[in-house]
C-alpha cells in the first residue's frame, strides 16, 4: 500500500472526511512527488496530528465566534427592549391577537436568553483558558462544541422569541415592530453565520486523551475553596443568589410579587438547566 | 538542531518564511532548511498540521496554485504579519535576557 493510500485510510480513520482529507493527502502527495525519500514519519501518527491540531483550533475558533454573534443578537434584543419605553409599550403587558403566542414569545427570549447566555460565555471561557495548548484532549473539544452548539441554538430560540413578540404586539407603533422584527433577524443572520465555524468545527476532533475539565477547571479562581469540587452547592447558591436578586428588583420596582415569582421561577429554571444541561455541557465532573 | 529543541516555535518559522511571499508546504520546509544553513532539519510530517492549523487560526490564507502542477500555496493574512510581528518582539526579548545570563 503506498503512503498516500495508507495516509487516506488513517484521515478517514482519525475521523478526518470529505473535502479536507482529500486536500491533506493532494499536499502530501505533492511533497513526495518533490521529494520521493522525504520522512513524513509514520501515516497513522500524521493523521492524528492532524486531527489533534485541527479539532484544537476549530472547537476553540467556533467557540469564539458564537460568542461573538450572540453578543451581536445579545445587544440587539436589549436595545429592542429597551425602546419599549420610547415606544410606550408596558411589556409583557400587552393586548395581543393571541395571548397565548405572546406568552410563548416572552417566555422563549427569557429561556433562550439565558441559556444562549450562560453556554456561549462557558464556550468562550473554556477556549480563552486554553487560548495557547496546540493540541487539546478529544473531551474537552467536545466539550467546546458542545457549548457552542447549545449556546447558537438557544440564541436562535431566543430570536424566534423576539420575532413572535414584535409581531404579536400589533398595538405597539409601527416602528418598534420593525425595529423587533428586524432585529431578531438581523440577530438570527449573525447566529446562523456563526454556524459556519461550527460546522467546520464538527468535521473534526482531536484524538489526545485527557479530561475534559468542568466548572471549576473553567473558573475555579472564582470559587472559594470550600465550594470546589461540589457542582450542585455551587449551582443552588447561585440559584439562590438570582432568587435574592430579582426580588429585591421587585421591591424596588414597587411590585415585590412580582419580583418574588420571577425569582422563584428564574432560580428553578437555573437548577433545572444545570440538572437537565450540567453533565451534557461540561460542568459536573462526569465523563462526556 | 534537535526537534525537542524547535518546539515552541515551528509557528513563528513558518510564519517567517512565508513574510516575504507565499509558497507551497514542500517549498515552505525547504527555506527553512535553507534560511538555518541546513540546522533546522524538521520532522517533515509537522508542518503540513501546523500549516492547517495557523489556517484555521486565521494568521495564513491558501489556495490551489494554477499551474500545470495542482499545489496548495500560503500566503500571510494580515493577522499573520500581526502575529509574526509579535513573536519577533517576543523572540528578541527572550534572546536578549538569554544572551545576558548565558555569556
């Protein structure tokens, strides 16, 4: 079997397919017929470079460019919310065609929001701590993809959620519903390009062992050393803080039971999602 | 000059070689080889992955060669030079401190 051949079959075998495998071997073939007796060492140990080098750097480029477009979709749903003043509109308090539609809207651009939020800034985080390792392990890139993949997911529920309220609202002006609807696609357009990165992250994953990390190898300099290593205290206490949070908003927004609900709610919703998402995403110490 | 020795640094050669114009991966190991006097003798099998992956990073550009030979050819972007700008101020410093304490 030649090299090229074996070299095809060891890509395909690192998972490595398509148009890029045939580009790798195309460039090595290259260099052999330039060099018949050059030392590109063993096929098998190339393909897996290969993919430790590419799966490192596309997870952690995908991760920064979802991050990048949610924070683009992020800054578009505050400035539509925060026109509903300059347009007059008490959100959610609205008289809608279907109430139920814009219950759903509201209630998909707070959910997504959040998770959209939370995913994409752990994605980031973890790319930025390991900003400079040339080659990081196949869990932890899958780790990476992960977030980013819920992260894009969740901003675009978000932004259907966004689009659902604006066109819903139909006694708000005229000018706030476009607003609303042109930004939830403009934000949608900035997700679906980060999708791109992603994709390309997803033909690719390294093959080096090694742990995946979890919250407190992502930020454990901010978790006092009695927390570390106890996900779930850490994940109740910061439910516990949001609680605390939106009541106290309520009570100074004149309507603490208001404030009281949306605590509760918002603080069951973080449990839930940490519940439902925490072991999927990385952040309790299981195997991916 | 042993492999142990380059590691660390393959990026920044490469990214060296590639300042002045764009070459093909064989070309691109062969200036290396050149430009170091014959000390730099890579494992061959490094610097396909790591031209990929600068690639993937955004610091070089490629595409297909149009003559009668199909050839994959980099080029730096502009966050290239950037980067290889950086590295040379790095090198330089590192040098510098090396030189004093080791002579």
């Amino acid at each position: 079997m030649s090299y090229r051949d074996e070299l095809g079959r060891e890509l395909a075998r690192a998972g490595i397919g398509g148009r890029l495998r045939r580009r790798i071997v195309a460039e090595i073939s290259d260099h052999l017929s330039c060099d018949p007796n050059a030392d590109l060492g063993p096929a098998q140990d190339l393909a897996r470079r290969f993919a430790d080098e590419l799966g490192t750097v596309r997870a952690r480029r995908a991760a920064y460019a979802g991050f990048a477009a949610l924070a683009v979709a992020g800054s578009l749903v505050v400035a539509v919310f925060a026109a509903t003043g300059q347009a007059q509109i008490a959100l959610p308090k609205v008289h809608a065609p279907s109430q139920l539609l814009f219950d759903l809207g509201m209630a998909l651009t707070a959910l997504g929001g959040q998770i959209a939020m939370a995913a994409g800034v752990l994605a980031a985080l973890r790319a930025l701590r390991r900003r400079d390792a040339q080659v990081v392990a196949r869990d932890e890139a899958i780790v990476m993809r992960r977030r980013t993949a819920v992260a894009l997911l969740a901003g675009l529920v978000c932004m259907s959620g966004v689009a659902l309220i604006a066109s819903e609202a139909n006694h708000a002006v005229g000018w706030w519903r476009t607003f609303g609807l042109a930004s939830s696609a403009a934000g949608a357009c900035a997700i679906v390009a980060a999708l791109i990165p992603l994709s390309s992250a997803l033909e690719v994953l390294p093959i080096a062992g090694g742990p995946r990390g979890d919250m407190f190898d992502d930020f454990g300099w901010l978790t006092p050393p009695p927390l570390r290593g106890r996900p779930w205290i850490v994940a109740l206490l910061l439910s516990g803080g949001i609680v605390v949070i939106l009541a106290a908003a309520g009570i100074v927004q004149g309507d603490p039971y208001d404030g009281a609900l949306r605590g509760v709610l918002d603080g069951l919703a973080c449990v839930a999602g940490f519940a439902l998402l925490g072991s999927y995403l990385g952040l309790r110490p299981t195997r991916a | 000059m042993r492999a142990e020795t380059l590691k660390g640094h393959l990026d920044g050669l490469i990214l060296a070689v590639l300042e002045t114009e764009p070459a093909h991966g064989y070309a691109i190991i062969e200036r290396l080889k050149q430009r170091s006097g014959g000390a730099l003798a890579l494992p061959e099998g490094t610097v396909y992955p790591a031209l990929h992956r600068l690639e993937a990073a955004g610091l070089l550009s490629s595409s297909w060669s149009d003559g009668s030979r199909r050839r994959r050819v980099y080029r730096l972007t502009r966050s290239g030079r950037r980067e290889l700008a950086g590295r040379r101020g790095e090198w330089k410093a590192f040098a510098n401190v090396m030189e004093a304490v080791l002579a």
